[in-house]
C-alpha cells in the first residue's frame, strides 16, 4: 500500500502532527462499514495529506471509502476543540480565510451550491446550517430574503459570525431546536463518525429539504485527511442518505484543484425510497482507481530517482506533470 503523499507543511505544523501522532491520549477503534455493515476491508492508505497517522479503507463489500480504524469520540473532541485543528488545517488564519469570503460574497454572491439550490425551484424560507463555521455559507442566503440561523461547534467561530451579522449557537446536532424549510451541510458530513445516526436525528428538524456538499470521489480519491471519516461516491451518498428518510431530488458533482465536489439535495419522505447501487461495480471501480494511482506514484518516485541523477533542476516540472490523484 502507497505513504500517502504529504503536504509540504510549515515547521509549526510539523511538530503539531508528530505531537498528536505520539500522544499516548490519542486512541483508535475499529469499526465494519456502516453502509452494508462488512468487516471485509481493503487498506488503502496508512496516513492522510498531513502526516497524522490514519488508515483508510475501501469496504471490499459495498465500495464505500471510509477511515479504519478511526478516532475515537473522545479523541475526534480533542482533535476539534484544541488548536490542534486550526493550527494545522488553517495555516493562514481562519479569520482571514473567512473574512476573505465574506468579501468575495460582496462582490460576487455567485456560490455554486447557493446557485444549484436556488436553480431547482424550491419553495422555502428558512435555512439553517450545521456546522456553520463562520456564518459565510449562510449569508448569501441571508442577502437573498431567507431567515438564517446556524449551529457550530466551535465557539470562536460562532462568535466571529455574530460580528458579521450572522445568529450562530454554539452547538452541533444534538443542540438543534425547531424546523426548517431547508437544512444544509456543508462539507461538514465527510467528518461525522456515525453518519447514519446523525441523520436520523436531524430528519426531524427538517421540514422538508437536505443539501449536502461533500468533497467526492468520482474519478479519483478525495484528499486523504484525518479528520475525513468517509469518502462518498455519488452512489454511496445516496445510498446512505435515503436509509435515513429521505428521497434524492438532485446529485452532480463539479471538477475542483484538489478535490471533485458532490452536491445533493434531498427531500424528507415517509416513504421507503432506498437507492440502490451495484455494490460489485463500485468496487471494482475503485479498486481500478488505487492501482492507477499505485503505478502513478510508483513512476513519480522512479523519476525523481533518475532526476535527482540527471538534473536537479527539471526535476520538480517532470514530475508535476504526473496527476498522483489520477483517475
């Protein structure tokens, strides 16, 4: 199995990651695959983009990519409500990362899932955000007429929105109070540990739609992180999403820098409407994908060898040229 590659990371970031990579504290549990519930796993990867130590898996079963074994609860809290998060994930300042945007709102509203949503014709009022981060998800929303209000774990950020004008509690599912029209997620669903869990709790704060934007894998794998638990296809996150209560009223994804992005938009329903998939196909798929992207990596790796000989130089723009994602 392939070291996934690292970042280039920052002196300060390095010892974060070997800090959390040999705290004692830091605890793992092994898990089956939530989707179809078999322990029948393929190792894909034994550490993420940054360094941190995190096996992840394609279920050999059902064709989902998910870490195992993952963080514990007690370990995923540490990981989120320290610096930890921040201080590696957000290099630059999240202050400045969201007050960027809140910039780029101003000057330009035109989000994709904003725009998606708004183009299927919806009927609703009020939104409300899980895992709101700063608010700037919801301010489109809020500039376009609609009653906002979010939940987010971090009391930092949940402060920082208020100052933009944005009402934010601090809290996450299990703090969500009343209905809404439409409940959204945004790239918020790929971290949760119990996935389908989740779900069922939130369903009855939806009055009636779910949208869900999550990094995707579709051609390629998403960006290995630790703070990932799950990788959705197109097939997997409806698969799983409809188990919950829901119907899919609309999936695409769009080509991203790093990662390939899925939106979906889901509608409640009391009616059983499971998606289903061929599990054989997905995996197949994806065990194609890993051994693309094993030759990639092996032939990068084979090329600087021969570089390093040859000439330095040119050895950077050679093997940028190869897609380590690839599909």
């Amino acid at each position: 199995m392939p070291y996934y590659p690292v970042l280039k990371l920052s002196q300060r970031q390095t010892e974060y990651v070997k800090e959390f990579n040999n705290n004692p504290k830091i605890k793992f549990e092994k898990i089956s695959c939530y989707n179809c519930s078999s322990v029948n796993k393929k190792i894909l990867f034994t550490n993420d983009r940054y360094g941190f130590n995190q096996k992840t898996v394609l279920c050999k079963n059902c064709g989902l990519i998910y870490s195992n074994p993952r963080m514990t609860e007690d370990t995923t809290d540490f990981f989120y409500k320290s610096d930890l998060y921040r201080n590696v994930y957000e290099e630059g300042g999240i202050t400045e990362f969201i007050s960027s945007a809140y910039e780029q709102i101003k000057k330009n509203p035109k989000i994709p899932f904003f725009d998606i949503i708004n183009s299927l014709n919806l009927e609703y009022q009020n939104v409300c955000e899980v895992g709101a981060g700063g608010g700037q998800n919801l301010k489109p929303f809020q500039l376009a007429g609609k009653d906002v209000l979010g939940y987010e774990p971090s009391e930092f950020l949940s402060n920082f929105a208020k100052t933009k004008g944005i009402n934010i509690i601090n809290g996450f599912i299990d703090d969500v109070k009343g209905e809404y029209d439409l409940v959204i997620l945004i790239h918020v669903y790929e971290h949760l540990l119990n996935p389908i869990d989740a779900l069922k709790k939130l369903r009855k704060h939806v009055k009636k739609y779910l949208f869900i934007e999550v990094p995707g894998c579709i051609t390629k794998f998403s960006s290995i992180q630790n703070a990932h638990n799950s990788y959705f296809s197109l097939n997997t996150l409806s698969h799983i999403v409809t188990k919950c209560g829901f119907k899919r009223v609309h999936i695409e994804h769009k080509q991203g820098n790093v990662n390939d992005i899925v939106y979906a938009l889901f509608e409640k329903t009391d009616e059983k409407e499971i998606y289903q998939y061929n599990y054989a196909y997905e995996v197949k798929k994806f065990t194609k994908i890993y051994y693309k992207y094993c030759i990639k990596i092996f032939i990068k790796r084979t090329l600087r060898k021969i570089l390093r000989v040859i000439n330095p130089n040119i050895e950077k723009k050679i093997v940028n040229i190869i897609d380590l994602r690839g599909s």
